[in-house]
C-alpha cells in the first residue's frame, strides 16, 4: 500500500462551532481504473478545499501511473491508498473511511471516480452535513438524457425493496454514489457488521445505517454518464450479490420490524 502525506490542517471554511464541535470533512474516491476522468474529478473536488483519500482498487498500471502522479502533484492534500488485489467499490470506500476516521475526519464525502457526479454540489452536501451532523447526506439524482433507460427503470426495483426494509420512504435513492457519512455512525456499524464489499455496499450501508437510528437527509443532484465510459458493473455475479443482500435485509427488517415501527409512531407524535 502506498500513501502520500496526510493534508494536516482543516480549511477554516468547514468549520463549525466551537472547539469541541468541530466539523472535520474529507473526501474519498474509490478507483478502479479511471484514468480518463479520475484527474478531472480530484481537481474539482480539490477546489473546494477538501483533503481527498483516494483508493486504487488493485487497478491497471496505466490507470495506477496516473494515481501516483496526482498524489505526487498534491502531496499534502492528496493521500493515495493501494490495494494489492481488488476488493470491490465497498471494500475500497471501508478502506479510506476507516483512514479518515484514523486520520481524526467527521465526516467522508463519498463521490465516483468516473465523472458522473456533479461537484459544483459539494458545498451543498457539506453545508447539510455541517448542519445536521449526525444525519447521512444521501444524493438523489437527477438525471439527464445520457442515463441508459435500462439503469434508469432498473433503479426502481432496488428502491422499492429499500422502502420494504425500511419500512419508510426515508431513503429515496440507496444507489447513489455521492454522499456524506457521519463517521462515527459508520464506524459503529463496520465494527459490528461485515458489509457488502462490492456493488451491494452503496444501498446496504445506508440501509443498516437507518435501522441504526442515523437520520437520511435526501438531496437532489444532477447526474451524467459517465466521462470515461467505464462500467464495473458484472451483470451476473452483482445481480446475484445484490439479491442476495435484499433478502437478507428483509429478514433483517422482521426481526426488526416493532422497533422500526414504534420509532416511525414516535416521530410521527413528535410532529404532531
């Protein structure tokens, strides 16, 4: 594993409090060869005054000269974390949360390397998670003409099973790949919970984050597919992954379904 130093200090602007309240964000990125668009995207994500993790999932050597090259060109704003062998879009995200989380960050805005996100919203996210910082802020997009309409109508399956497992609507998006986690919360949860290390992770943790109690901030972002025209997407083996991770949380919301159910009646009182 290889790593660049460390961004030691916080840009004032994300700030919040006093100094027991602080509000310490970072960026992470997984890559698995994006070397097209992954230059692109750290420089916008930089530009907002973030340090950023960057994980390369065990990529191609094209992809992984590009990566140390942006490291080395930012060295105390970028840190650069290896895998060996490739562990999925899951296991890369853990792998820098568990960094940051070391690191003494809050917070870890999560975005995708191949462009599709747009971080002209980053300030948006941030500026909720400042607000409500025990809350999870999940991107909802919006989508323009480039989004295959086999993804887009497939999207809708898996949401309906998160509202099953919910048991609300809470979530209205679990497949999004930019968002902000409270660390603590996640922390919490991966050290009692092996999570889906592959495309199951995205909708998974948000998932059992919610079970936990962490609240689901939704906002919309727009999304575009994608620059580099790079797809990890095994339609075989993470359809079954994915599947597989529904049914398990839907027995896990049986289990859990009275709790669920009397803290939906309880905020609803508090409404009221």
């Amino acid at each position: 594993m290889q790593q660049a130093e460390m961004m030691p200090a916080l840009n004032p602007a994300h700030e919040v409090g006093h100094e027991a309240a602080q509000f310490r964000p970072c960026a992470l990125i997984p890559v698995y060869d994006h070397e097209h668009a992954i230059g692109t995207v750290l420089a916008a994500v930089l530009a907002h005054g973030l340090p950023c993790i960057l994980v390369d999932d065990a990529s191609s050597a094209s992809c992984a000269a590009v990566l140390d090259e942006l490291a080395a060109a930012h060295p105390q704003r970028v840190t650069l974390l290896r895998h060996a062998a490739n562990r999925g879009k899951g296991g890369a995200v853990l792998t820098a949360v568990r960094h940051a989380a070391a690191a003494g960050y809050t917070h870890a805005l999560q975005i995708d390397a191949d462009g599709q996100h747009c971080t002209d919203d980053i300030p948006r996210f941030l500026q909720q998670a400042a607000a409500q910082p025990q809350s999870l802020i999940a991107g909802c997009p919006q989508y323009d003409d480039s989004v295959p309409s086999v993804r887009f109508y497939g999207r809708y399956l898996t949401h309906v099973w998160v509202w099953i497992n919910t048991l609300s609507l809470d979530i209205k998006d679990s497949m999004c790949g930019f968002r902000v986690y409270p660390l603590p919360s996640l922390m919490h949860l991966t050290q009692r919970k092996q999570l889906g290390a592959r495309m199951d992770f995205d909708t998974e943790v948000l998932v059992r984050l919610h079970w936990d109690g962490v609240p689901v901030v939704n906002l919309p972002t727009r999304v575009t597919y994608p620059m580099d025209g790079v797809s990890h997407f095994r339609v075989g083996l993470d359809n079954v992954l994915i599947s597989r991770m529904h049914a398990t949380l839907f027995f896990g919301m049986l289990i859990r379904a009275p709790r669920l159910l009397a803290r939906r009646l309880w905020l609803a009182r508090g409404r009221s």
